[in-house]
C-alpha cells in the first residue's frame, strides 16, 4: 500500500487520477468496479495497516525520479553555527540578512545539509528572487526533493534547460533572474512578447527583475507598463522609470513637481500652497498621478500626491526643485505625529541609498527619541539598513543608550 498515492487519487478526485494497478490489484473484483470506492477501501485498509503495526510505502512514488549522485562531492557541508543563523533567518529573524548569507555560502563552495532542505524549498516558494540564489546550493539532492512534493515542484525545474514561453511561473522568475544577468537584451526581449498575457502579479515581480543591468534599451516596456491597467505594475514602472535618465514619464514626473509640489514646504504653508498650485481633478495633467494613489490617499488627493512625489522623485532633482538641501527637506517634511510624508521620504532612500540623506536624518531625529517616527516600520527598516552608520553617529556625539532610546537595541 502506497500511501501517497492513494492520498493523491484522493485529493485529486477519483474522476481525475485512478489508483495505481498495484493498488487497484489488490481489490476484489467487485469492488473495482467502483472508483470511488475502490479508494475508500485503500484507505481502510491502510488505517488497519496502521493499527496492526505495519507502515505504508511512501518511497514508491518517488522511483520515477531517482536520485543522482551529487555533482561534487567534495564540497563540504555548512555546518556548525552557521546552521543556527541560517534557521533563524528561516524563521523570520534577521531574514534581510539572507542575501548576503547566500554570498559567503557560494564564495565558500559550501553545501546545505539535508535536514534543512523542507524549510529552504518553503523560503524559496515564499521568495522566488531568493530561490534562484538557493536552489543551485541545495543540488541534486534539493531538486529531487522537489519533485516529490506538488507545491514544490516548480522549484525542481532546470532554469538553463527551461522553455520562457511554457514553463512555470516560478521557474520563469528563475529563468529571467538568470538571463538578465548574462543577456539583458533577450531578457527584456521575452517579456514583450508575452506581456499581454502575464499576470498582475508577474509582471510586478517581473519588473523588479529587471533592477539588475537596467538601461535605456527597457525604455518602451517600461513605458508600456506605466500604462498598465494594474496600479502596482505601473507604480514597479515609475520606479525603474525614475532611475533612467531621459524618458518622458521621469521629465513628466520632475515637471509635475517643479510647478505644483516643490513649494510645498515648509509644513505652515502646506495646505493653503497646494490648493493654489494644483488644479482640479479633471485636469489632464494630473490624472496620470491620481491614478496612482491608492484609495485612503484619494481621500485627500493634494497631499496624497506630495507623498507619491516625495516617494518616486529622484532625490537630487528634489534637492534642486525644491532649492532645499537634504537636511532642510529633512526637517521640513517633520510633521510630529502625522509620519506619512517622512515615512515617504524613507521609502525613496530605502530604494536609493545616499550617505548625506542618512546623515541628515540621524542628526535630526536623534534629538527626538520620543518621535512617532522611530516606531514606523519605514524607520526601523532604514535604522536596519544603516545600523553601523546610526551606531558611529550616536558614539561620535556620545548619545547614549538609555530608557528613551531603548528600541534601537531592539531594531
């Protein structure tokens, strides 16, 4: 008795998968006849199995994927303490550190054990840009594993060996990971063929793929994406879009914000300067970005698009839009409790990393430890991302750790 096999025909319906002949031969004639109960009857007779001692096959099902020998078996196993960061990092603690584990484990030559194959396939499913990394560390050990599990199985694929146009989603996120990095220009050539076609969702992860070895040659996908009927696919757009130079929807975005939103600091002059510059919501101008918000920022649409602005504006063009200088613009985005606008100001910097913004930002908001801000999820990521910079910064002017900074041990 198999029991994976049975459980499959089960689950699949009986309509859709017959049991297997050596299963099905161990009925009697009459109960054959029937499907459904031929498979009631395997399971009763597996529950007794159980019961009398004896444990069903469960291997069977997977001999028609034998498992080859590791290509080298010279690399060693990770081991050791490094075993305990990476369940960790599994488990949700420090898993922005994982990329970077996955740096020294290549550089090393290192292998991941066995036992840690289930949780890896599952982090993999969750994050298909870090099954691309990890996948090739487990071997064939972990591709074999793989293939005994329907959820898995995705991941069991080959990338190199893999066909765009009929594999799988998550293989195709492999796939493109993969060829963005040795060929960007077939890369981008096999999303606008089938970009019609891709999901919401896929085109979203698609465009994040596409980070890496970015250049003007994605200018007229990226374009068409920004018109995408999804709001998060044309906002992954606008992001790509903004770090090209020289393309009309980044010059429409600059414009936009020179003439109705770079006055609009600081906070005393906020409301009365946006109801002056903006014009109504007819106008064609702003639908573009109106479109973009989501439907809590439409319920107050003028300072919804300031905070679209302040998100997606590349943060030189908003130093010299604004004629202000990162700490100025720092400082004046501070509205106490209301964080909306700074939390903005964070999510730009958390995609375009700048030494002097992060600066500017410590030696504001580190004479308010007591700030709504520093319990934002915006501001933890940024103090994760600039721990060492927030630590030097506190020490040059020895700020210590006390009862109102107490968080930063726990960020």
């Amino acid at each position: 008795m198999n029991w994976p096999s049975i459980l499959q025909t089960i689950l699949v319906g009986t309509d859709r998968r017959k049991l297997p002949a050596e299963i099905a031969s161990e009925q009697q004639p009459e109960e054959a006849t029937d499907p459904v109960a031929a498979a009631l009857e395997a399971l009763s007779r597996v529950a007794l199995l159980k019961k009398g001692g004896f444990q069903p096959a469960v291997h069977v099902v997977s001999q028609a994927f034998p498992l080859q020998e590791e290509e080298d078996p010279s690399r060693p196993y990770l081991s050791g303490p490094a075993i305990g960061f990476l369940q960790r990092m599994l488990e949700g603690t420090y898993r922005e550190g994982l990329p970077e584990f996955l740096d020294l484990l290549e550089q090393g030559g290192y292998r991941l054990p066995p036992e840690l194959l289930p949780g890896l396939l599952d982090q993999c499913m969750q994050q298909p840009a870090v099954a691309t990394r990890m996948i090739p560390l487990m071997g064939e050990r972990g591709r074999w594993l793989a293939r005994q599990n329907v959820r898995w199985y995705p991941l069991s694929a080959d990338p190199d060996a893999s066909d765009w146009f009929t594999a799988p989603s998550v293989v195709r996120k492999q796939l493109l990971a993969a060829t963005r990095n040795r060929n960007p220009m077939l890369a981008i050539a096999w999303l606008e063929k089938t970009w019609a076609e891709e999901k919401a969702d896929d085109k979203v992860a698609f465009l994040h793929l596409l980070k890496t070895r970015l250049s003007t040659l994605d200018l007229d996908l990226l374009e068409r994406a920004f018109q995408d009927k999804n709001r998060e696919v044309r906002l992954a757009a606008l992001d790509l879009l903004t770090l090209l130079p020289d393309n009309p929807v980044r010059s429409a975005l600059e414009t936009f914000f020179a003439n109705k939103l770079a006055g609009a600091f600081p906070l005393a002059k906020r409301e009365k300067y946006l109801q002056t510059t903006l014009p109504d919501l007819g106008s064609d101008d702003l639908k573009p970005w109106f479109d973009l918000l989501s439907k809590a920022e439409k319920a107050d649409w003028r300072n919804g698009l300031l905070h679209l602005f302040i998100r997606f504006l590349p943060l030189k063009e908003m130093c010299t839009l604004s004629d202000l200088k990162p700490a100025e613009l720092v400082a004046a985005s501070d509205a106490g409790n209301q964080t909306a606008l700074t939390e903005a100001l964070l999510e730009n910097l958390l995609r375009h990393s700048s030494a002097e913004w992060t600066e500017a930002f410590w030696q504001h908001y580190c004479k308010l430890f007591r700030h709504a801000l520093w319990q934002k999820p915006a501001m933890q990521a940024f103090m994760s991302r600039n721990v060492e910079s927030l630590m030097q910064y506190l020490a040059g002017r020895h700020i210590l750790l006390d009862y109102d900074n107490q968080f930063l041990l726990r960020a």
